[in-house]
C-alpha cells in the first residue's frame, strides 16, 4: 500500500500568498508581536495591513515570535486522523530562528504513527516556500522518501540569495544581522545587498549607495551566475517595494524570456526584520535535478 505524506512549512515561507490548493500541505503559523498585542502571521494580520502600519508608525519595532511544540504537535493529530503515515516538516533556517529547534522538541514528545522528518530549509521568505512545493511535487511523483531528503539537502545550499534592504533599522533591533558591526554607522545612507549564506546566515555582502544602483548590481549578479546554467528557478520577495521588484523582474525577463520563477510579499513575520522596501531574489539550481 502506498505511503500517504504531508508536507508542513512555516509561515515564514510566504506560500499563503500563493494560489495554492494541496491538500497536503499544512502551515505552521509565526506570531507578530506589536504593541503587547499578538498577530497569528497571515491568519491575523497580511503583508498589506502590516507594512501599512510600519509607514504609519515609523518608530514601531515588531517582533516575531516561535510556534509552540503544542501547536505543531496539533498539526500532526490532525494529519494522523486524516490517515496520513508520514510527513516532511520544512522550517526557515536555523540560523534565522529556533523554529527548526522547537518541530525538533515537538517531534520528540509525538507518540503517534507518523513518521516524522524535520528538515532545516537554510532559506527564508518564498526561498523556502519553494522547497516545500518541491517536496509536494516529487510526493505527486511517488519518489521515495529518502530520495526526496537528499534532493532537498543537496538544493536548499545549491542557490544563491541576494536582497537590497532600504533600512537596516529592524534588522538591527531585532539582532538578525550576522557581521553587521561594519554597517551600522552608516545604515542610514547606504543600501546593502544581504546575501543567506549556505549556513543559511544573514551576512553582509556589499555596501550600495543608491536603491537603483543596488537592485542593478543585484540583477546584474545574478543574471551573470544564469548565464552558464542550463536549468535554474528564480524566486523574488518584497516588502512592499513593488517598483523595484518590477524593475528587476524587468531586467530578468529581457535576459531570460519565459523562464521558471515564484514572487510573494515578504509576510509580517519575517518583515518585522526586513522593515519597509526591501527586495530579494534568488535562483537555484536546477542543472542536476
């Protein structure tokens, strides 16, 4: 008899955004925290409403919040009842959040049936969301488990990811910047180019005067790295910045006409680091899928 699997991510893998209907796929919420109120991500509070309130309140510092061990073992009741015998478990990165640590300590108090895999994404925002449907879809193609782990291990590093930040000021007040010290000073007049790392760290990666000029150099790198694969996807985020994010989806487009990729807002969990204007895009691999 076959194997019935679920996949569940995280919110802060942008996929409420998408135009979705898997019925095996669960979302296992974030929470926002602002002005001692609590936001289930998505559920409570979209992308729009939130950055809306970020331009009202220039001094407002949300911060994000972890599921609960409790919420996620929910969520594997529910698939046991529904008859599934085995599910893939995808979280941002670990050096991003204690996500992966806690489906880790809620899979080890789980006495149900399930088999469970928790899985470390070393991505953030739609990056992420696309290993999960790349784990639905090779789920649709019947491959075995183990064949789907290690394509997921070896694809989540095998990209790279790049994002222009209009203002450092949550990103440092919520302490996600890895090797920011040099930045600091000068955070209100540059534009830098972020880039995850294979640990799946936030790190600087160079420091951009203007916001067009970052999101040129951005494209630019990309477009190079593009040039010598023969099979790749892209995928783009934004913090409400849709005119940079269309510049970029501009120029990838002339460089490449028709090509694979997947765009969602950056959703409040994860824009309670990013602030307003930021844009991302990434691209991975695909050349020994």
């Amino acid at each position: 008899m076959m194997s019935k699997r679920a996949v569940i991510a995280t919110s802060t893998s942008c996929l409420d955004y998408l135009d979705l209907n898997e019925e095996n796929l669960r979302i296992l919420r974030m929470k926002i925290i602002m002005n001692d109120e609590s936001f289930n991500d998505f559920i409570d509070i979209t992308a729009d409403d939130f950055y809306k309130k970020l331009k009202e309140d220039t001094h407002l510092v949300p911060h994000s919040s972890m599921p609960s061990p409790g919420e996620l073992l929910e969520l594997l009741e529910e698939l046991e009842e529904k008859g599934y015998d085995e599910v893939f478990i995808l979280t941002i990165s670990s050096q991003l959040s204690g996500t992966f640590e806690v489906c880790q300590m809620a899979v080890l108090q789980y006495d149900g049936k399930l088999k469970t895999h928790v899985i470390d994404s070393r991505n953030a925002a739609i990056s992420e969301g696309w290993l999960s449907l790349e784990i639905l879809r090779l789920i649709k193609e019947d491959k075995p488990s183990e064949e789907i782990l290690e394509y997921i291990n070896f694809i989540r590093t095998n990209r790279k990811q790049y994002f222009m930040v209009d203002n450092l000021r949550l990103f440092v007040a919520n302490g996600r910047l890895t090797g920011a010290a040099g930045f600091v000073g000068s955070m209100f007049k540059i534009k830098p180019i972020l880039e995850v790392n294979t640990e799946g760290k936030i790190v600087p990666f160079m420091k951009i005067r203007t916001q067009k000029k970052a999101l040129t150099e951005m494209v630019n790198l990309v477009i190079k790295d593009l040039s010598s694969l023969d099979d790749f996807v892209v995928t783009y985020d934004t913090s409400d910045n849709i005119e940079g994010l269309e510049f970029i989806q501009e120029e990838m487009e002339k460089a490449f006409p028709g090509y694979k990729y997947y765009a969602a807002p950056i959703t409040p969990v994860v824009g309670c680091h990013t602030g307003i204007g930021t844009v991302g895009i990434a691209y991975f691999d695909l050349t020994k899928k």
